[in-house]
C-alpha cells in the first residue's frame, strides 16, 4: 500500500508559520518589556512628585489669639520629609521671593512669622495678594488665608520665635462714635477690663480683653461695635468683631474699643 | 520502492529540499530577528538612558506671574541647562541658562496656559502650574 507523503509546500508553510510566530513573539515582548520599563518610571515619578503634599494658610495671629500680625502655617502631610525652600508673595504684579531652606520632619508643621522674610508685617498688607511655597521635592503649594484655624492644628507646631524679648505693651482705650464722629471716652473705665491704659504682657502673651455689651454714657446708651487695633505708632488697623479679644501679644498693639449709638 | 511524484523528483528529495528551503528561511529570519532586536535593545538602552536623564532633570514651575515671568527650579540632584522654553507651543525663549541643584531662577515670558522646557539634554518638560492643583 502506498503511504501517502507530507507535501513539500506543506513542510515550507509549517516551517515558515513556525519562524513568524518566533519573531512575532520575540518583538512583542522586547516592545512591552520596553513600555513597561518606561511607564513604570514616570509613573513612579509622578508618584514621587504627588505623594509630597503640602499645605499652607495664611492667618492672623497664631490660635487661639488673634493679632494683626500676618503668619504662614505651613504643614507637611506627606510623610515623607522635604525641605520649604522659597516662599513667592504676588502682591498685584509684584513678586518677591525669599530663600527659606528650612527642614521639615515627616508630617511637621511650622508658622512663619512673614515679617521675618521683610514680608509686610500686617495681614493687612496681604489683600489681593499670592503666596506659593515651594519645597525641594518640587512640591508647589499656594496658600489660603483663613480667619480661623482650629488651635489642635497649630499647636504641635514649631514657631518663630517673637520679634524681640522684653515686654510688650498693650494701650486700651474706649471711642464712642456718633454722628458727628468720634471722641475719646474719659469716664469709661469700667466699659472694658483690664481698664483703659497701659498693659505689659509677655512675648506670645495672650491679653484677654473684654468689653461691656452696652455703656450708658450721660443719657446716652452706646453699644459695644468692634474692636480696632494697630501697631502702637501705626494706623493701619484692623477690625475685631469678638468680643472678649484674645489678643497675641507679639508687638505693641494699640485697641479701641469702638462703641456707637443703636 | 522509491515513491516519485509526477515530476520525476523522489518525495524524501522533495522533503530534504524542503527542509533546505525551510531552514535557509528560518536561518533569513533569525538573521533579521537578531538584527532587529539587537536595534530594539539599543534603542531601548538609548531610551532607557534618555528616561534616566528626563527623571535626574527634575524641573519645577514655581510661579507663573500674570505679566508673564516665570520662576522654574531646578530640583534634581544635577545642574540643567535650559536652552529653549514654549509658551502655548511657541518658543519664547531660547539661550543658556544653567541652573544649580535648588537653584530658582526667574525668566521673563509671555503669558500662557502652558509652559515646556527644552534642556541641553534634548529632554522636554511640560511644566504645570503645581500650585493650582
């Protein structure tokens, strides 16, 4: 009985099929090896750029006193550590920035006393006004103002120290406004306690001072409107609603308790 | 018996030439599969090294101003020298500038939405604006 044979062409096909599937599949894993290689690593340095979060708000005063002194709380939350390089302040077109090189530990935080930069001292002068922060990791923040910022959020944190040691001094004095404008109470020494005068408090002190709701000076009823305080030979002033103040005593302050009719 | 196909040839001749064809073909293939990948691996390497450099090169745009300067940092472990920069895919601006680990350094651009660098090493950065995530 004739065996029937393998067709030559057949040979050549299977031959030929055998060597394309070699080099298919010899090209596609050096190709995805190669991709993945690349994806990996710029997936692990955006990793490395995302995992440094930072965060940064601008506040008066340090909590839970209030002064009109500008400070930059900066928190490190990725765990990881970084070093707060620059601080950049925009105010309207212009830029300065300052050269902090400062450590942080893994999930430190710090309050920057901006003055200390030759940033402008008061949070007055932070209106309309830009500030990014920049760490070595090239973690980029920009900061937001808040007007209050829980005390567990600033507590565990480092902080500059005062401005100078000593004393500082608090000058309280009572204005009553009318519609004539403003005069300086004389016999108002029981509408606000500590009384009108001269007070001396230690650095990072903080002066409580508290304010009748309502005086009656005369046969005119005044009540108590805000507070108004400034650095002692400055008027640039900045407006308290609270009453009792718990003011920080960090620099000499002068405050006005501000009354008007109803 | 020997076993001849109509053209005379034995099939075990037909299949010894087949097999000849078969393996010069496959001999060919190896040939430019070795070649080939012998190309991958180096382009690989050359990729490899080029991706090494990107992620040594490790730019930052700090701050962008509204009037258009620009401060970018270098925060990797070696100096960059920055030869071009893109604003809105347009080049803005072109010198040398070499900037030091940690060193932040303001160049004046027009303003923009968008922002590459090109460094002497032939890597191109898109910056982003970081601090409006």
């Amino acid at each position: 009985m004739r065996r029937r044979g393998v067709s030559s062409a057949s040979v050549i096909v299977f031959a030929l099929a055998i060597v394309m599937m070699t080099t298919v599949a010899a090209y596609l894993s050096v190709s995805a090896f190669s991709n993945t290689f690349t994806a990996r690593r710029n997936l692990e340095e955006l990793y490395d750029r995302g995992k440094h979060e930072v965060r940064a708000t601008l506040m008066p005063g340090i909590p839970p006193g209030w002064s009109p002194k500008a400070y930059l709380l900066i928190h490190e939350d990725s765990g990881e550590g970084d070093t707060l390089l620059d601080i950049l302040v925009d105010r309207m077109g212009s830029v300065t920035s300052a050269r902090i090189n400062e450590v942080f530990d893994a999930g430190a935080c710090r309050i920057i006393r901006l003055e200390r930069l030759g940033l402008p001292r008061s949070i007055n002068g932070y209106a309309n006004t830009s500030i990014v922060i920049h760490f070595s990791s090239g973690a980029v923040g920009k900061a937001y103002q808040r007007s209050w910022v829980e005390p567990d959020e600033v507590y565990p944190c480092g902080r500059d120290p005062p401005e100078r040691p000593g004393v500082y001094t608090v000058n309280i004095r009572v204005l009553l406004e009318t519609g004539s404008g403003r005069q300086v109470c004389g016999s108002c020494s029981s509408a606000v306690n500590p009384p009108p005068g001269n007070r001396n408090y230690s650095p990072y002190e903080i002066a409580r001072i508290e304010a009748e709701p309502a005086i009656t000076i005369g046969n005119t009823q005044y009540v108590f409107k805000h507070w108004e305080v400034s650095f002692t030979g400055y008027r640039d002033t900045v407006t308290y609603g609270l009453n009792p103040l718990n003011l920080l005593m960090d620099d000499h302050y002068f405050v006005e308790a501000v009354y008007a009719t109803p | 018996m020997v076993h001849r196909s109509r053209s005379g040839i034995s099939e075990a001749a037909a299949a010894a030439a087949a097999l000849l064809v078969a393996l010069a073909v496959a001999l060919a293939a190896y040939g430019i599969y070795a070649r080939n990948t012998s190309a991958a691996v180096a382009g690989f390497e050359k990729e490899s090294g080029n991706q090494a450099v990107k992620i040594s090169e490790r730019l930052t745009l700090v701050y962008w101003a509204s009037d258009g300067r620009a401060w970018i940092a270098n925060d990797g472990p070696d100096p960059v020298t920055v030869i071009q920069i893109y604003v809105d895919a347009n080049l803005a601006w072109s010198g040398n500038a070499t900037l030091a680990p940690r060193q932040m350094q303001v160049f004046s651009l027009p303003s923009g939405s968008a922002l590459a660098v090109k460094t002497s090493s032939g890597a191109l950065h898109v910056l982003t604006k970081e601090w409006t995530r």
